[in-house]
C-alpha cells in the first residue's frame, strides 16, 4: 500500500476504517456512536475524563458514545496506523454492548481480538467482493468483536487514571451536573475556590482541550441525542445552556455539518 491509506466500508449503523497517516477527524473529540479502536503503530497519547496515558502498538481503546477522548499524534503521523469500528446502538446486542463498552478503556490485542479484526482488514481490501458482500461480513465480526470484548471487559486496564479529587475531576464532575446552567471557567472556579487561570491551565494541560470548548462540545452532543430522540431543537438549545439559539443553531452546523433539522446518525471518517 501507498504511504498514506485509507480503506472504509460503512453503512447505516457501522463504519469500518483501515488507516495510516493524519486522521482527518480532528474536532471529533465526542460523538454519539461507540468506537473501537486496534492502535498497530505510532507514537500516541491518549486523553479522557478519567484516562491520561501514553498508547503502545497492539492496545485496543474502548470508547463509549458521547465519551470525551482525544488522540494526540506524538511521533510521524506517517506512522500512525490504526483499524478502528465505529457503531451505534444494536438492540439485539444491548447487553454485550453494555457490558463491554461499560466506560473508556484501554486493554491489550488479543489472540482472538486480532484475528477478527485482521478478517474484517480482508474483507475491506478484497478486490473479490462487493460492498454489499463487505458489508456483510464486516457486520457479522463486529458482532463477534463485541462479544469478545464482553468477555475481557473485567481484564481490561485503565492506562495511568487520574485523580478523583484532582481539579479537573471535580471540575468535570460540576460541569456535568449544571450543563443546562450558564457556565463560565470563572464562575466554575469560584466555585472550586482556585483562581480562572490555573483552572484554564491545568484543564488544557491534562484533557488536551479548554474548559470552554468542552463544555461547548458537551452541550452539542447532549442537544444532538435529545433532538435525535424528537424533541425540538429550540427546547433541546435550551435545555442544554444554549441561551441564545441563532448561536446554537452556528456551532451545531459548524460542528455536525448539518443544521439541527436535519440531525440523523452519521459516520466522520
């Protein structure tokens, strides 16, 4: 294959992607499907709510649907190479789901886990088959990846978690219970009786993102399941903190690349 590559087969509920080189899904740093991630080279580090920690070749990354999480290229980004699934919710499957996508996770490749995922590596670059045949496939070993991953979901490591009481837990934690509140790094820290600035800092230095721009993308995320579900995107906006809604309805479409109305389940590859 060339230097750079990218093999992706999706439909409407699963995106398979085979890559090496920059990822073009900078900005993605929540969504509304879980993700499934085989890191197999390059130097990465790896940010969440609860998980600060460098990533080795051959390490699996779980990550649940609206999870904070960031990949932070550290080394060539020529020699980031990666095979990740992204899916939504499968009633049929709910309880393996639940049990193996129970909170971000980091844990290593696995005999088993590496030979599904070098199958659907396969099907996605056979020159024999059709897309509906990939589909097909690729379908049915995600399916058999979930209920493996179920099965280690007890061994799978956390990488270098962080404090509990740390400032940014506890910052997370109150942004989390007043997201339909008006929130400012400000007021959050008077609230934390520590000073705007090391909020702003130790924030960014430890989740790779501003304290303003998450609680913005966590508001969006938030907006976007409840307008998913029906509810209306002026209520959603305001149940969400959004107190203006022409601003709202701005970043939702700088965001989502669509307009409120017209939110459905989409794939970023």
């Amino acid at each position: 294959m060339e230097k750079g590559f990218a093999k992706y087969v999706r439909d409407e509920q699963m995106l398979f992607k085979y890559a090496k080189g920059r990822s073009a899904r900078n900005g993605r740093e929540f969504h509304e499907y879980h993700e499934i991630i085989w890191l197999m080279a390059g130097e990465v580090e790896f940010f969440s709510e609860e998980i600060r920690s460098p990533l080795i070749c051959d390490q699996i990354v779980m990550i649940p649907k609206e999870s904070y999480h960031q990949f932070v290229i550290r080394g060539d980004e020529e020699n980031y190479r990666r095979c990740m699934f992204n899916f939504y919710d499968v009633p049929a499957l709910a309880a393996p789901i639940a049990r193996g996508m129970q909170g971000v996770r980091i844990m290593d490749l696995t005999p088993e886990i590496g030979s599904l995922f070098n199958q659907a590596i396969r099907a996605a670059e056979s020159d024999r088959l059709s897309e509906g045949e990939k589909r097909e496939i690729l379908r049915s070993v995600l399916t058999l990846l979930i209920f493996e991953l179920a099965t280690h979901a007890d061994a799978a490591e956390t990488g270098l978690k962080k404090d509990g009481d740390s400032i940014v837990s506890r910052c997370v934690e109150y942004i989390n219970g007043h997201l339909s509140e008006p929130l400012t790094v400000a007021g959050i820290a008077r609230e934390l009786n520590i000073s705007s600035s090391l909020l702003s800092h130790v924030f960014k230095d430890e989740m790779h993102i501003a304290p303003y721009r998450y609680i913005l993308k966590k508001r969006l995320i938030l907006a976007q399941n409840k307008i998913a579900q029906g509810e209306s995107a002026t209520a959603a906006a305001i149940e969400c903190g959004f107190g203006d809604y022409s601003g709202f309805y701005k970043q939702y479409k700088k965001t989502f690349g669509v307009p409120p109305s017209h939110t459905e389940g989409n794939f970023e590859a």
